[in-house]
C-alpha cells in the first residue's frame, strides 16, 4: 500500500490482500520521496570515507557493531553559514551519513564571480576572510570543499518544506542595509523614542518641544553601518517597532538563519550554535526542532520589542562580538529549556525528512549494507564478555542491569550535579 502524505513523501507498507511470504518484504516499511535528487551528489563537496570496522589505530575494537556496508561518501555541510546574501536552492539530495535530507546551494551575487582576496563589496570581503580564518569567525571546511564554497556551492540540512528553486539567507554577519523600509534608522530607535517621549511630557505640562533637538544615538550594533539620524517627527517614534516587525516578517523563512536575539519567541527552530562564532550543533536530527521560548537580561527579567536589540552578544561585519547583556531561552525537543547566548544563530524551520523513526528495514541484510553487525545480549554472552552473562539457562543470577561497561542501565542519573548551576533551567 502508498500512503501520500503532505510532504509529498510516501511510505511504502504491504499490508492487506496479495501480502508477500518473505519475512523481507512483509515487514518491510520504505519511503519514498519523489523531490529528491537521484544523480550523484556535488563531487567537489565530498569526500571519500575510509571504512575502520570500529578498529582503532592499535587494531583492537574502539566502536562495538560496526563493519562493513557500501562505500560512502562524506558531505561536507556547511554548519557556519557565515557567507552573507542569497542562496539559490538548486536540489534536495540523499545523504547517507545523516537521517536528514540536504540542500545544494548556490550563491546568487550580481557579478556571479567566485570571491578573491580583492573584493569591493562589504558582504563579500567578509566571505573571503570568513573561508580563509582571516577574521574572528572562521569557517573549517576540508581543502578540497573550500574551492567549492568560495566559488558560491555548499550543502545544508535542508529544513522540512524546502524545495528546489527556493532561497534561503543567512543574517549571522548582519543585517544588510536598506533590508526592509526602515532598517537604516532601527539603530537610531532608542533615541527616537526617548525623544518622542520627552516631547509628549513637556505637551502635558504646556512646554512646546523640540523633536529634532541634539539627541545622542544608542550604540546598537543592529545595523553593520552608521547612519546619521534623520529629522525626528512625533510619527517617528514607530519607526523601530515597524521595521523590525517587516524584518521578521521577510526574514522568517525555513532555512534562513538569524541570531536568537532577532528571532521571535515562539518560532520553531534548529541547527543552533551556543555562541556567535561557533558551529551549529544542536537540533540536528531528521523532525527534530526546539522552540524559542523568550529572550531575558542577566537578572531573569522577561525582554522584548526594541529592548532585544540592546540584549547584546551581537557579532560586528569585523568579527567582533558585542558584550552579552542577557540571554535567549530555547526549549529543546526533551523539554528542557536552555540558555544560549542571544547572538548565538540559529536556522528557522524543522529539521527534513520527520517520518524517518517509521522506517522498517524488514531483514539483517539491509543493516549489514548500512555498515552495522549484529548486537547480541549481556545474558546470552559467557561470564568473562559481560558483567550480565553466565549463569545456567537464561537467569541472571540476580545481577543488576549493566552495560558492559559496568554501568547501571536502570535508573542511574546521567546528569552531573555541576550541571544545576549552568545554562540548563
């Protein structure tokens, strides 16, 4: 039986009238998904993985159940995306080293040239020194991949509902200027609105105030330029609460990344970094997402509007980062709600590829070609290869449940006490 769901995938049961005899196919549970790439991946983006059977460089078993399976090859995802601009989706592939679907993308710049060390524009002279460690933030990409993403080519994990000749962005670097009608004059808000306010104290005591007096400028890293402060009206004080609304507005697509501080709470997210200038590392699973709960200053109090903007932790076009003046609670999968640094990015949207936990693999055949070996019981082995093993017949002996490790299997706390005090809430 095909069962189509939204996501255009579809699952493969056999079930009903005309079921097969072989265990293999019977219980066999497949996806198939018709979006997906079925050439060879990006060459210039892999590379070949030597197979090790779990052994490591003194010949003895490091990985137990590990052997075997098809040649593969690695893909190198980019993790960072520190590479400003637009991103054309050019297909959704396979990747047999991970349980989500990737993305190839293909940077979309007006001269469409690979970048060089003598480049003009700020976007791209700040993708030159990202790929070469020049600045503080530093992409690691295997030599082989790095001729590839300087010319404008790279692999993500592609988010659930993402589709060829889609686009997706990075904001990591910055805001670009004149992004969304207002955006030039968002760093300039703060005073804007003090301004504003000042004058509406001064009507209710009779005073007549100026709002294009001398006022000083927040020094807000939201915008990468400085901006001279425009003339001040009475309607100007909206002007930072209009344009940061349009920002999210067009921002808040699947695959687009942001830092924590510009994401609005309740927005499902993955692929988050716990500092600005580090990897993507959490939320990486296939249908996996965490939510961003809210944003709050170093004393626990609750912020939002304009005042994220002033939560710090921002990274500068130089590679700097700005002083962290508060935190960004994310509610991870478990449920557990952490707090990472608000500059911190993340990538919008849920991880592809959510009904992989319905996969059946129907025999030990398809196991042995995915390169793993069999998994045998504690109880089944002799004495001397498990602390559960030995014994007559299939009784334990009353020992506890172990690994084979010695340690308990059942109940034992994995969190250290350490941990109460750190950014786990």
């Amino acid at each position: 039986m095909l069962d189509r769901r939204k996501d255009e995938s579809i699952l493969k049961v056999w079930k009903g009238k005309g079921v097969p005899h072989v265990n293999s196919v019977r219980n066999r549970i497949s996806l198939i998904h018709p979006h997906l790439w079925r050439g060879k991946p990006f060459r210039e983006l892999t590379h070949a993985k030597r197979k090790t059977g779990g052994r490591d460089e003194t010949g003895r078993i490091a990985t137990r159940h590990v052997g075997g399976g098809a040649k593969q090859r690695i893909r190198t995802i980019d993790f960072y995306r520190f590479i400003p601009g637009i991103h054309d989706v050019i297909r959704l592939e396979y990747d047999p080293g991970r349980s989500s679907h990737i993305a190839l993308l293909k940077r979309r710049d007006n001269d469409a040239k690979p970048l060089t060390p003598n480049e003009t524009t700020e976007e791209r002279k700040v993708a030159w020194q990202v790929m070469h460690g020049e600045g503080k933030g530093r992409g690691k990409f295997p030599s082989e991949a790095k001729k590839a993403v300087l010319s404008g080519w790279s692999y993500i994990t592609a988010p659930d509902g993402l589709r060829a000749g889609d686009t997706v962005r990075s904001f990591r670097m910055g805001v670009p200027q004149d992004y969304v009608e207002g955006w030039n004059d968002l760093r300039n808000s703060g005073a804007i609105r003090r301004a504003a306010d000042k004058a509406m104290e001064a009507a209710e005591a009779g005073v007549d105030e100026d709002l294009n007096d001398e006022y000083d400028i927040d020094d807000d890293p939201a915008s990468p330029q400085t901006v001279n402060p425009p003339a001040v009206s009475h309607a100007d004080a909206e002007i930072g609460p209009r344009a940061l609304a349009l920002f999210r507005t067009e921002a808040m697509q699947p695959g687009n990344v942001l830092p924590l501080y510009l994401i609005p709470p309740g927005t499902p997210i993955h692929n988050i970094a716990l500092n600005p200038l580090a990897k993507m590392t959490l939320v990486r699973s296939a249908g996996t997402t965490a939510e961003l709960v809210g944003h709050t200053d170093l004393n626990g109090d609750s912020l939002g509007g304009l005042d994220v903007l002033k939560i710090g932790g921002q990274m500068r076009w130089d590679g700097s980062v700005t002083k962290t003046n508060g935190w960004a609670l994310v509610k991870m999968a478990s449920g557990e709600i952490r707090r990472i640094s608000p500059g911190a990015c993340a990538t919008v949207g849920r991880v592809s590829n959510h009904q992989h936990n319905q996969i059946s693999l129907g025999k030990a055949g398809r196991a042995r070609n995915l390169g793993r070996r069999p998994r045998n019981r504690g109880v089944s082995m002799n004495a001397v290869d498990h602390p559960m093993g030995g014994g007559k017949g299939k009784g334990k002996s009353g020992k506890e449940s172990t690994s084979i490790y010695g340690w308990t299997s059942k109940g034992r706390r994995t969190r250290r006490a350490s941990d109460k005090g750190g950014n786990k809430l």
